[in-house]
C-alpha cells in the first residue's frame, strides 16, 4: 500500500522498502526514533557526521550566527564567516590552492571542479575539452556528476543528458600497470582537460581502495602531460582515511579539490572547491564573457560556513585524530574475526572505513541481499547501509569500542542468519 506521506525519498524503491524510520534526535553517534528506539549510526548518516551528531561547539556556532545574519546574496557581498572560511581552508591546505568557491553539496563541488577545468582551458584558448574518470566512480547525481561517475542502472534513464568520458581501469592489485599505462596514452592525445579521482577509494562504487604510490603516479601523469588534476574528496576529507585529506598520504597536490560533507562536521550543508591560481587568473578579465558564471541562491550561506569554522576549531582543539586512530585499530582487531571466515571476502579497511564482501549468489549494488543486510541490521538498532553484498561502516569519530563491537556482532550473526 502506498504510503500517506508526500515525502519521495532519495535512492528509495518505495514500492519494495518499508516505511522510513522517523528520527526525532541525533546524540553522539546515536539516532533516536519519534517511538524511542536507538540506532547506532554506523555509517555517519551517509558519511557526513564527522564529531558525533550536535556537536556542541558546532550547534552553538550555528545558534550565535543566526542571531547576526542567516543568509546573504554572495554576489556582490560578502560575509565574514565566508572570509575566514576561505582563509582557514586556504591555511591548512597545499599552498598551491589558492581559491575557494563555496557551494553546498558534494555533487555541486564536482561540478564547479568540471567547470573550472574547462573554463581554464577556453579562456587560455586550448582546445582540451574531455574529462577522465575511473571505472567504478561515484561523484554525486547531478548531470556532471553523473556522466564522470560510473554509468550503470543508476543513471541509465538520464544517459541521453550524459556527456561522454573517457574511462581508466579502477587500479585494482596487481593491476595498477594497467591503469597508468592508461592514463599516460590517452594524455598523451592532447584533448584532456581533467582527470577527476576519488583519491585512495571509491566510495559508492564499492569501497574499492587503492594504494597512494599510484595515486602520486597518476598525477605524475597528468602533470607530464599539462592535464588538470581533481581531487574529489567529498566523501575521503575529514579524516575519513586517516589523514586529514587523503592526497595528503600520497604527498598529492590537486589542482582543483572538492570537500563537503564533513566540512560542516555533518550538521549542515556546504562544498567548497578550491583551485590553484592560475584556474582564477584565466577567468580573471576586464572581458566580462570570461566570469565564471555559477552560483546557487546559497551559496556560501552564513550559518553553515559558521558551523564549518566551528569544525575546524574542533579539529584545533580537540585530539580528533586520536580518536581517528582508535576507531582505526578497533576496525582492524575486529575484523581480524572475519579473517579466517569463508564467507567473507575482501577485508579491507583505510582508517575510519572498513568494508568486507559476504558471499552471494547474486553481488551487484541491486542485489536481494542488500535490503536483507540493511533490515537485518536496523533490526538490531544499527544504521549500516550495504552496496550490494559490501558491508561497510564509516562511524562518526568518537564512537566507542563497545559501539562497534554491536556492528561486528551484528555483521556474524547476520551472516549466520543468511546461511
Ligand atoms: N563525490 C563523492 C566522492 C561522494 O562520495 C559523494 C556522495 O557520496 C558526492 C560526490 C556527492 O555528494 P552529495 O551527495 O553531497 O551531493
């Protein structure tokens, strides 16, 4: 039966799934049902919750700049919270980024990147218009985004809207050969504007991980052969893999990065896309044809660019990365019990994220085992949301050794259950 609410919810098949869960709290890393229940947010409400939900620094950040000024047009004004943004942003990231555009979703971060990259290249009157993508990516559901991320059921209906891409083999074990030889002969061709990567590991696609000397040889790479390089790290910044940024463990510059998600600590929603200055300067003229013209009505919005500046105080003042570390090592002694477990495969794990495949007849991101794993988890009070027969858990950062022992638990006795 068709449910009464209005509401169409995303990646939702409301004619299979059961009626959403009403959430009336977040804590910590827990979510409180409108009928009490708790639910362990194992997988950082869709890897944004970075410090916990309501942190307190960030919700007071957020209540003192309500009381100053909510929201301003950022053409032609600018704000204060936005300056320091910026300036911040700007301070503990590669010297070489210079400029940061504001935007508010990951996918509207990718598509400032693509735009940068191909108003860089007209303005300066070279004729590089293809963008380059990894097999497997993901890189938000906007048309840009979609038509670099990996084309499947996903986005079969909108393919007439997609523009082409050039693709490289994901750089899977042993194979990484294959995936540079790639990039160098399809550079080589003088027509590549930008590759864009999710650095280290493919997130919706499956978290696939790959090691940061090809990462570094990649960009090599694109340097070699003048071709702009974008880092999307929309869902790897923030600590995500260990590092503050992943290029980080790579020693990669970017021309152009994408952050979002955590850059709010996951309270509210911004992106920001930063550039190196001569992606500026080459839009940068008294021709007026050569503005970078982009903008949605909030960008920039005070209160959130607030709550940003507050994230990063936390990141300051509070030992964030040694609460990173420890949810990396109990990630690593836990899934050590799975290790020997035949009906485990792909153990894999880069700091806060850790993924394991359980078998299935059927694998894909539709297989029937998906929605099975998800009830079987939410059954127990844990939000864990399976691609397919991936089962993943990217906690918030101050979960605890006895809150990822229930996911763990759960993830045995699930698949006791299947079998
Ligand atoms: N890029 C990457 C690597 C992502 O993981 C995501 C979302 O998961 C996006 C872009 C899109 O971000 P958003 O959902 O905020 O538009």
């Amino acid at each position: 039966m068709k449910s009464m609410s209005p509401v169409w919810h995303p990646f939702t098949q409301h004619a299979v799934q059961p009626e959403p869960t009403l959430i009336a709290r977040g804590d910590g890393a827990w979510l409180k049902t409108a009928d009490g229940r708790r639910i362990f947010d194992a997988i950082s409400s869709w890897w944004v919750v970075t410090h916990g939900h309501r942190h307190p620094h960030i919700v007071q950040a957020i209540k003192d700049q309500v009381d100053r000024l909510d929201q301003v047009i950022f053409a032609g004004f600018t704000h204060e919270p936005a300056e320091r943004l910026a300036r911040r942003l700007i301070a503990i990231t590669p010297p070489e980024l210079e400029y940061v555009f504001f935007s508010d979703s990951g996918s509207t971060s990718v598509e400032v990147a693509l735009k940068m990259a191909l108003g860089f290249w007209r303005h300066r009157g070279e004729k590089r218009s293809r963008i380059l993508a990894l097999e497997g990516a993901y890189h938000g559901d906007t048309i840009g985004g979609m038509s670099v991320g990996e084309r499947g059921v996903f986005n079969a209906p909108y393919d007439p809207l997609l523009f082409d891409v050039e693709r490289l083999p994901f750089p899977s074990a042993g194979r990484e050969q294959a995936t540079l030889d790639g990039l160098n002969t399809v550079c080589r061709n003088g027509t590549i504007a930008a590759l864009i990567v999710e650095p280290l590991i493919l997130g919706a696609g499956g978290m696939l991980i790959y090691p940061p000397w090809v990462l570094a040889e990649m960009k090599r790479i694109c340097e070699t052969h003048g071709v702009l390089f974008i880092a999307d790290e929309v869902m790897t910044g923030w600590g995500r893999t260990g590092t503050l940024f992943a290029c980080e463990q790579a020693s990669v510059t970017p021309d152009i990065a994408c952050y979002s998600k955590g850059l709010t600590g996951g309270s509210l929603p911004l992106a920001v896309t930063l550039c190196r200055a001569d992606i500026f300067d080459a839009h940068y003229s008294t021709d007026r044809t050569r503005t970078f013209f982009h903008s949605s009505s909030y960008t920039a919005n005070p209160i959130a660019c607030a709550a940003a500046l507050a994230n990063l105080e936390i990141w300051e003042r509070e030992p964030v990365m040694e609460r990173i570390g420890r949810v990396a090592i109990l990630h690593t002694e836990n899934l050590d019990r799975f290790r020997d477990d035949r009906r485990f495969t792909n153990i894999r794990q880069i700091g806060t994220i850790a993924a394991l495949d359980i078998a299935a007849a059927d694998a894909g991101y539709m297989a029937d085992i998906g929605p099975r794993l998800y009830q079987g988890f939410l059954a127990r009070g844990l939000l864990v949301r399976p691609l397919g027969n991936t089962i993943y858990t990217m906690p918030p950062y101050c979960s605890t050794a006895s809150e990822l022992d229930l996911v763990y638990e759960a993830i045995g006795a699930i698949a006791d259950e299947i079998e």
